[in-house]
C-alpha cells in the first residue's frame, strides 16, 4: 500500500524525538486542562498547537471516544451486548447519534434502522475514517445493513473469535476481517481497542497493535534513535520511558497510545517541515 505520509518529515532534523514526544503529550494535556477549565484561547503559546486541528492525549477524552464509552456503558457487565454496541458505535461513529440513542434499540433492527434514517440528525454517520461493505454468508453489508442486519446475526462468530485471540488485538481483527473480507479493517479494529477499555479481559490493553500508515513516519523516527528492531519493540520502550519524561501522567500509556500519538506527532512535524498545510479541516478555530 502506497503510503502518502512516507515522506512527511523528510529532510526534518528532530535531535530528540522521544523528548518531542512527550513534550507534545504534555502540552496538548495542558491545552486540554486550560481548555476545559473555561480558560479563554488560545491555551498554547505555541503556533502549531494554536492553527492546527489534534486529537488529545489520551484518546478516552476525545469527543467521538467519549459518546462510544457512554453509549456501551450501560451493557458493559454483558460480553455480548458489548461486543455489539461497540461494533455498532464504530461502523456509526457520529458522536450525535450515539449520544441520542440507547445500546437497547439494537436488539430490534426495524426500530434502530427506522431511527438512523429518519429520528437522528443526519448524516446519522461520519465519514472519518472509511467503512466499507463487509462479507457476511454471500452477502455485501453495507454500512447501514451491517448496523441493523449484521452485526445481530454474528455475534457468536465475533465473541468466538475475540476469546480465541486471548486477548490480543490483532490476532482477533485478523479472524474476524478472515470472514468479513473488508478492504480497509480500520473499524473492526476501532471496537476492538474500545473493548480493551471496557473489558480488559477480552482484549489485553497492553496487546501489541499494528502500525497505520499516519503514525509510521514517526514511529520510524522514535525506532532509529532508540535502536529497536521494530514498531512493537520501540512501543515498549516508549512506555517504560514515560516513567522518566513524564511521570505525573494520569495514566501509563499502551502500545495503542504510542502508535496513535505517533500519528498526532506526525500531523505536528508535519506542520513544521511544510509538507502539512494549515487548511480547510486541518485548520483549528475556537468556538
């Protein structure tokens, strides 16, 4: 797959990019703290932070992964209900819809398709990421008929195979795309690392993740200066030096966090070498 970010911070010279890193981590943390305690913007002397458009820190405190949480809470106790609202919270993924409806509508598909279409605001989906049809017994699903026709009649299928992965993320992405057949399996793994949020017994927060194409140009980056043999590899040590370079951190980071926050580091740098403009949905304006 050709990747369109390969070349991003190319020719950037970066002396330390473990200190960026959690330089980065510490001030958007503090944006977000200043932000939230009613401080008016721009809550950062720095230009990029100021013009550019990131995820937070900590990816619970994002808006689309807050409605995700709060709309699976109530079946948390229940594995299947879980696995279910999760699957369905990421193929939707439009923080207004989960925000107005309850995990109970997906047990009758007529009423949860009736509410997608005609009760939510519309598009009652985002179009953040990519959600293509997924295979099922001979049959496309579409997005909407995935949410209201798919995921009720598997998931047995999916129970089985997230407790076969024993508790690693990409083992049960890897068996459930083997039925699904989806070109891109971004969602599948999307409701996979909410489930380790929610039910760490299902799927390990420290199980190792794969690398996307926006983080890799960083994670390269932390790779080489560190002298690790790989992604996996350099995500480990990252974590252990958090303890060093920022040990007043709410919580440990997982290999999740490194590689998404590698991906924010990326976008950051990106900003700095000019190849990443200041433009259109990348630019950040306060309300």
């Amino acid at each position: 797959m050709d990747n369109p970010y390969q070349n991003s911070l190319a020719g950037l010279k970066i002396a330390d990019p473990v200190k960026a890193f959690f330089d980065w981590c510490i001030e958007r943390e503090a944006i977000r703290v200043r932000r939230e305690a009613g401080e008016p913007p721009p809550w950062t002397r720095d230009p990029v932070f100021q013009k550019g458009r990131f995820l937070n820190t900590f990816r619970e405190d994002d808006k689309g992964t807050k409605a995700v949480l709060r709309f699976a809470a109530p079946v948390r106790e229940s594995h299947p209900d879980l696995i279910h609202a999760l699957f369905f919270a990421r193929w939707c993924n439009q923080h207004a819809t989960l925000n107005a409806l309850s995990p109970s509508i997906l047990k009758t598909p007529d009423a949860l398709r009736h509410a997608l279409l005609h009760e939510v605001n519309q598009p009652w989906a985002s179009e953040v990421y990519p959600v293509v049809p997924a295979q099922w017994e001979g049959r496309a699903y579409e997005r909407l008929d995935a949410c209201a026709d798919l995921f009720p009649r598997c998931l047995g299928f999916l129970a089985d195979c997230i407790r076969g992965a024993r508790g690693n993320v990409m083992s049960a992405s890897e068996a459930i795309n083997a039925r699904f057949k989806m070109s891109n399996d971004f969602p599948i793994f999307m409701a996979l690392v909410d489930l380790a949020l929610l039910a760490p017994d299902l799927i390990g927060p420290d199980s190792p993740v794969p690398t996307g194409i926006g983080a890799e140009p960083f994670l390269d980056l932390l790779q080489g200066h560190l002298k690790c043999a790989n992604h996996q590899e350099t995500a480990e040590k990252m974590i252990r030096l958090q303890a060093t370079y920022w040990p007043e951190a709410r919580r440990k980071f997982t290999p999740i966090d490194i590689e998404y926050l590698s991906c924010e580091c990326r976008k950051y740098f990106s900003y700095i070498n000019g190849t990443k403009k200041f433009e259109g949905k990348n630019l950040f304006i306060p309300n």
